[in-house]
C-alpha cells in the first residue's frame, strides 16, 4: 500500500463547510491528517465532521468568525492542545461582493470582503506562523500554509474589484511571508483560481441560475470554455503543501483552465 503523505500530520482549514474546504477535508483524510476545522457555518461544519468521522478521520472543530483575530489564535491552540503540534494550515475562507462596477460597490460590502478575504488570512499567519517557527526551531519539524487567493488576485476581475483587491492583497502578504520564514522551515503559497463549482459561484455568481447560458457566460474567457470541479483545484492544494513538495514557497499558483497564460 502506499504511504499516506500526511500521515500524522496535523491539518488545519478555516471555511472547512464550503466546497473547496470539504474538498480538501476528505483528502486530507484520505492521506492520514488529523484536522482541525472551522467555519462561521456551524451546520455544514457539523455535518461535514460527521462524515469525516465515519470514514476514519480525527478531527476537531471550532466555529469562528476569521475577522476576529483571537479565534485565529484559538484555532491554533485547538490544534496544539488536541493533536500536539500544526503541520499545515489552510486559510481558504472567503467571500465575495456583489458584482457591479467599483463606483457602485457598498463601502460596508467592500470592508467586509477585505475583512474576511485580507484580514482574516492575516490574523491566521499571525498565530500559525509563530507555532511553526517554534516546531522548527525546537525539533527541525518543516510546515507549510497555503492561502486560497484566486486568478483575481493576478488579474483584474471586472465587477469584482474590492474582491480583486483583498485577493491581490493575499498574494502579497503570501509572497512577503514565504520571504520571511523561508529559513524558517515554512513554504508558504497562495493558490489562485478560476472559477470552480462551489456553493460560492452556484449560488453567488450563477445565483442558483441552472440555465447552461449563464454558465457559458461566466467561462467565455477560460480557453477550456468551463469551470474547474473542486477537486481539481484541491487536488493542486494538497500538492502545494506535500511535505515531498520542499523546495517550492512564495508561488502563486494559477488554477485556471490556461486563463492567465493569455
Ligand atoms: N469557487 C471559486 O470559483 C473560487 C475561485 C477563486 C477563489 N475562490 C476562493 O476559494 C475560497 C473557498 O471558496 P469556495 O468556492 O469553497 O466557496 P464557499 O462559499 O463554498 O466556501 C467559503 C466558506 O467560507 C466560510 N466563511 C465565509 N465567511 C467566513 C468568516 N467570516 N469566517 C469563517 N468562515 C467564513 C463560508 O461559511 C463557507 O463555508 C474562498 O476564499 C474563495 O474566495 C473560490
């Protein structure tokens, strides 16, 4: 049989309920993590726990708002108190805006997607990076964080642009602190994709719209003319924090049908 990547290893993911945290979640335990989830969804949290227990996974959760720093530092010390030590963290909660034009968007709207998308993977970092660096320095332990940006963090995305922004602003704080810790033992990415069919573009973008032309709309300019699976994007987020994977930090990793190769 072959080795399970993650064996033992501790595997922290906030926006755990959404699709491309249970995405991860059951990779992650396909591969031998013990998690640590949260989500401001305690339903979907609670549920996604449940099935992950039946199929052999350790995990614990913890309802959190990401915009309210100490639950960022809470979370951690969950992982710590629970499974002894953080290997991975995954700050992929996020939301978005609604889609006009920038004069138009709602200042409170646009402070909130910064809140949640900018911030919140800020507070995050903050308390991972300090017990990462502690693991490193005190038993050689190597760690890594992998932020959910988006191709609208490269690129501009019309009528999206605070959301554009905080996704930007992620890439950044993600190249800078992959600079910092380099020495560290921590490889920190950013992931970046198109559109992928989850809970947020089904309902937010398509708006529950099942209509194939509403779709094809919003792929028009992916060459591969359709949206990714979550699996296809987590699948690359599993990648990125491979403890095989060592060499390669502070990337920005497009996911996007070949969108950002024009
Ligand atoms: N789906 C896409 O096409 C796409 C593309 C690029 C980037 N992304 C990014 O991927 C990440 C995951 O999105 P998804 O597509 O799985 O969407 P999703 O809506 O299914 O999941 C997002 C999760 O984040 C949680 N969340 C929202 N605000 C929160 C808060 N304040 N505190 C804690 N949890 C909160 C939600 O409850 C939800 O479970 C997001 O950061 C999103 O911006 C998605």
């Amino acid at each position: 049989m072959a080795d399970k990547k993650f064996d033992g290893l501790s595997v922290l993911i906030t926006g755990a309920a959404g699709g491309f945290g249970r995405s991860m979640a059951k990779k992650f335990v396909d591969q031998g993590a013990n998690l640590v989830l949260s989500d401001h969804a305690e339903e979907g949290l609670e549920a996604l726990a449940t099935e992950l227990r039946e199929i052999g996974g350790d995990v614990v959760t913890m309802v959190q708002d990401v915009t309210v720093e100490e639950t960022s530092k809470q979370l951690v010390d969950l992982a710590i108190d629970t499974f002894g030590r953080l290997d991975v963290a995954i700050n992929n909660a996020g939301i978005g805006h609604r889609q006009v034009k920038t004069a138009d968007v709602d200042s409170a709207e646009a402070l909130a997607t910064v809140q949640v998308d900018l911030m919140g993977v800020f507070y995050g970092m903050k308390y991972q990076i300090k017990v990462m660096e502690k693991a490193f320095a005190e038993h050689g332990r190597t760690s890594s964080i992998v932020n959910t940006s988006s191709l609208a963090g490269i690129v501009g995305a019309p009528r999206g642009s605070m959301y554009s922004a905080a996704k930007h602003g992620v890439v950044g704080l993600t190249k800078t602190a992959a600079l910092e810790y380099a020495r560290s033992g921590i490889r920190i990415n950013a992931i970046c994709p198109a559109f992928a069919r989850t809970p947020m573009v089904e309902d937010d973008l398509l708006g529950g719209n099942a209509d194939a032309k509403a779709e094809d709309f919003l792929v028009r300019g992916i060459p591969m003319r359709r949206m990714a699976t979550a699996d296809e994007v987590t699948q690359a987020m599993l990648w990125l924090c491979d403890p095989d994977n060592s060499f390669t930090t502070g990337q920005a990793l497009a996911i996007d049908g070949g969108t950002s190769a024009m």
